[in-house]
C-alpha cells in the first residue's frame, strides 16, 4: 500500500515538475496555451468531482465557471476591488451558486438533475445578457492591466501569469488527490456505484452529494475567476452551453474518475482543436470525429483505460 | 430476569393501494436474540423489515429502538441509530476492492484507526487474504459473506439479514450459521429465511407473518407445534 503511495506521489508531483520546467523549454505561443489549458483543467477537476467521482452528470457547469467570472469581473471593474478580493469574492460566487443549484436539483436524481442543471445555467447566461448594462452582455468586461496584480505580481506579463495559473492548478490537483484519497473521497465513489447500498450503510445521499456539488462548485468559480484575471477578460459566452459540455468532454477525453484525466484532456482537446482549425474551418467535425474514436474504443477515457489495462494504483 | 426490549412496534401498518402488506403488527425485538421472521411468499416480511429499517415509509403506528421513538427517522440516520439491513440480493460495490468496501462500512461508525479496523472486520468473515480483489470477482459465497461482513462491521446494535443464505452451498451454510452465532449476544439479530433448517437451529424465537398480520410467536418448538401455522403453510 505504501508502494502505491510512493508512486502515485511520484507521478503527481512529476507532472508538476515538468509543468514548471515546462515554461523554460517552451516557446511563448505554446506556454500561452498551457497557462490557458493548466486553468481550465482547474475547471474540469472541479467537474469530475462531482461527474467523475460522485456520479453527478451536469450539463449546467457553466454557471458556476460564469460565477467565477463575474463574480471576480464585475467588483474588480465595477467597484474597483484588488485582484485577491475578486478571486475570492469569485470563488465564493461559484461555490454559493453550487450550493443553492444542490439544495433544489438533487431532490431529484438522474436524467432531471442534468434538465435542472441545464435550466438553471441558461437562466444564469440570460441573466447576464438582461443586465447587459452592468455585465456588458456579449461584448463583456475588459479587466484593466492595472486591476490584474496579485500580491504586487503582474498577471498580464507573460512568465508571471504561466507562474500563477501553475500555482493554482498544483493547489487544484493536490487538493483534488488528498480528497479522493480520503475517506470522503470514498463515500462519494460509494454514491457514484450504488447509491441505495451507500445509504443503508449510514450516509446521506443528499448531503454527500451536496458537498461533492459545492466542492465542484468552488473549483469552478476558482477557475473562472483566475481565468478573467489572467487573460483580462469576462464574457457572457462564458456562461453559454457550450462552457458546460466542455469540461464534460475534457473529462470523458482524460478519464472520469481520474485525478490527472481532466488535465490530459483538456490539453489534448485544446491542441485537437488548435490544430484542426489551422487546417479546416469544420474543427468541430475533427472534435466530433476524435470523440466517436473514444467512445468506441476507450469508453473510460485515456487513463480510464490505462488504469484498466494494469495501472491498478492510478487515482 | 426478563430480557431487555431492543426495538418495539407497534401497529405498524403499510397498505399499497388495496393490499394491506402490513396490517397493524405488534412486534418486540429482546436485546442479543436471534429472532427470525418466516411465512408464505407474500406474507408481508421484507415490507415490515422495510418499515423497521426505514426503506419503506410508515404509514401508521410507531417504532422504538432501546426507548428512542424512531418512526420518522430516514433510513441512513436509523443505520447510525443501529439498525444494520443486508441485502437480499447481494448489494456489494462490484467494482471496488472488498477492502474498499468494509471500509465504507467501518468508517460508517467513526473507526479511529481504519485500515486496521478494515482488516479486522475482514479477518472476521475470513476474507482479508482477499483484500485487494474487487468485490465483483469473488465467487458468490464470498460477495455474500462479504455482505454479511459489511453489517457486522457497522457494529450495530440491531442487524436485519434478508434471506441471507439464499443460493449458498451447504458447507458455506455452516460457516455462515457459526458467523450469526458468534454476532449476539453483542447485536440482536433479525433474520428473514426460507430455509427451515437454518431458522430451528439459530434463531431463539420465531415470529410467524400471513397476509400481513402476526400468526404466532414464540420458540422453534412452540412454532413447530402451532396448529395455524400448520395450517398456512400446508394449506388448511
């Protein structure tokens, strides 16, 4: 047991380690994306908590990565508050919203939890399109150079902003692993494969549920929040759908249910699109195509197969 | 002196639609007996098991463990009161380890020392060589002893077994007769069993249920003797 603690340690902290040299090696458009990559990845882990571990399929995620936006966006602009009480105040938005999402969705289980999820998250993009004039709809919210320094670092620079979108996702990833490898992190499993046998075993599916939901919640708004800091912008297409089915896809692509898969594909995803854009204008249909390939072959995702086909410690 | 009352119902009354599943049963649990539930397919025993564990809402009546009024209590709240349910049909998580697995059940009572606890519970039904495996590959005896395993390592006060030697061989009976024995006086056992054999050398006392009433209560002997229960199962 030990030796499978070593190991995942080693593997965990190697990936930061290369993440970090990562930026020596790197040209400047390739660290860009990674940043990029490294802080919606942050948003995946947050989805494959509650889809990947605890079995809770939203298609409303949107909201709460849009919360952490414009909950760090619209102060920050607004009202002129730092870079660190905007990412808070993000962060909190996404995990508030997750909670009041949980109180009313999870009375209901299965297919209506991914209805109310997708309602709630096309009310809250509408919402946001109502109040144009305070959110600037469509057009969003440029966050000034000036408002993007965080503990006297300067977001906007290129080596700063690679730095701190790494910091976040190592704080994400750690976080992540430590959950899933805690009796809690077990519970929510025990949710995920047969919720009446969990229950009659002494735990509450609900308030299980819940914290994985809120949990999730946090590390959406984290995300969303870091995401408008440090690339300055916050837009109503943020909170669309189409934020909702990414994470879902990100985390289908890297293997649900694995601590490291929503990185792997985000980046893979990130860089199939990147790519196939250069080439086609149909990058969806490359996007589409790649998923079908998944879906036949690798139902469980890159590491979900891989953890299948011998790599039994992977978390 | 008299046995202690574990758990007490009284009037418990469940209709669906028109069929009165259970319709007003008096029942009393004494601390550390085995006390089995038997009648006709139908009779209304895993809806009145439901109802004591909190599966199955009550309609009426009331249910008290060790004094405490627990009618209305949710299902995973009575687990934490002390009321253990096993599975009729083998409820294990297939796809976790049966380490993973009981110790889902010994973190359940706030185990301070889990991985060894786990073990220990293991050890008990004679599976921690097994630890590692999933649960889903073990050959049926060992998901049921596995099962079996869970509720004992809740350590509750009452463990309810539905038909819990439903497809075993006759040597895994045994070892599952000896694992019961050794579980009370500690808990109370409430065993729902169609095999006849099982239920006259384990339990103590024998409650008889038809068409959702109480027929007879009493010991084996006593049962066996009873001319209405003669009469409902062979037809009178």
């Amino acid at each position: 047991m030990n030796g499978g603690a070593a190991k995942i340690w080693a593997l965990h902290l190697g990936v930061l380690a290369a993440l970090l040299a990562a930026q020596l090696v790197l040209p400047a458009y390739h660290a860009g994306n990674l940043a990029r990559i490294m802080v919606l990845a942050v948003y995946a882990m947050g989805f494959n908590i509650a889809f990947g571990y605890t079995g809770l399929l939203s298609l409303g995620h949107a909201l709460f990565f849009g919360a952490g936006l414009y909950g760090m966006g619209m102060p920050v602009a607004l009202a002129g508050w730092g870079a660190g009480a905007g990412l808070v105040a993000g962060i909190a938005a996404g995990g508030g919203l997750a909670l009041a999402v949980g109180l009313l969705a999870l009375r209901r289980a299965g297919v209506s939890f991914m209805i109310v999820t997708l309602m709630f998250a096309q009310a809250g993009y509408l919402t946001i399109l109502y109040y144009t004039p305070y959110t600037r709809g469509e057009e969003g919210i440029v966050i000034d150079r000036a408002a993007r320094v965080l503990m006297g670092l300067d977001l906007s620079q290129d080596a700063t902003r690679y730095c701190a979108a790494l910091a976040l996702f190592a704080a994400a990833l750690l976080v992540n692993l430590a959950l899933v490898r805690s009796p809690f992190g077990r519970v929510m499993v025990a949710m995920r494969e047969n919720e009446e046998r969990s229950r009659m075993l002494g735990y509450d599916p609900f308030r299980v549920k819940l914290a994985a939901l809120v949990l999730s919640g946090l590390y959406a708004g984290a995300s969303g929040a870091a995401y408008g800091l440090l690339f300055g912008y916050v837009g109503a297409g943020f909170a669309s759908i189409q934020y909702s089915i990414l994470p879902l896809l990100y985390v289908l692509l890297g293997g649900a249910g694995t601590v490291l898969g929503p990185f792997l594909g985000a980046a893979l995803m990130f860089y199939l699109i990147d790519l196939s854009s250069g080439v086609t204008t149909a990058h969806l249909l490359v996007v589409g195509a790649a998923l079908l390939v998944l879906v036949l072959f690798a139902p469980k995702g890159i590491l979900g197969t891989l953890r299948d086909r011998g790599l039994k410690w992977l978390p | 002196m008299a046995a202690l009352t574990l758990l007490e119902a009284r009037s418990l009354t469940r209709h669906f639609g028109g069929l009165r599943a259970v319709d007003g049963v008096d029942f009393d649990l004494a601390q550390g007996e085995i006390h089995a539930l038997i009648g006709p397919n139908g009779a209304g025993k895993t809806t009145l098991v439901g109802l004591l564990c909190g599966r199955v809402p009550v309609q009426s009546g009331s249910i008290r463990l060790a004094g405490r009024d627990i009618t209305r209590l949710p299902a995973h709240a009575r687990v934490r009161a002390g009321i253990a349910y096993t599975f009729q049909i083998t409820a294990i998580y297939p796809r976790l380890t049966v380490l993973d697995n009981i110790a889902l059940a010994v973190q359940s009572r706030g185990a301070k020392n889990l991985a060894a606890e786990s073990l220990a519970a293991l050890d008990r039904v004679g599976l921690a060589g097994r630890a590692a495996m999933l649960a889903g590959d073990l050959s049926y005896g060992h998901q049921r002893l596995l099962e079996l395993g869970m509720g004992l390592a809740l350590r509750p006060r009452l463990l309810i077994l539905d038909e819990p030697t439903q497809g075993l061989a006759n040597a895994e009976i045994e070892a599952f007769k000896a694992l019961v024995r050794g579980a009370v006086p500690d808990m109370t056992v409430l065993l729902i069993e169609h095999n006849m054999d099982v239920v006259m050398d384990l339990a103590d006392r024998i409650t008889v249920l038809n068409f959702g009433r109480v027929l007879a209560t009493g010991t084996p002997g006593e049962i066996r003797a009873n001319a209405a229960v003669q009469a409902a199962y062979l037809g009178g």
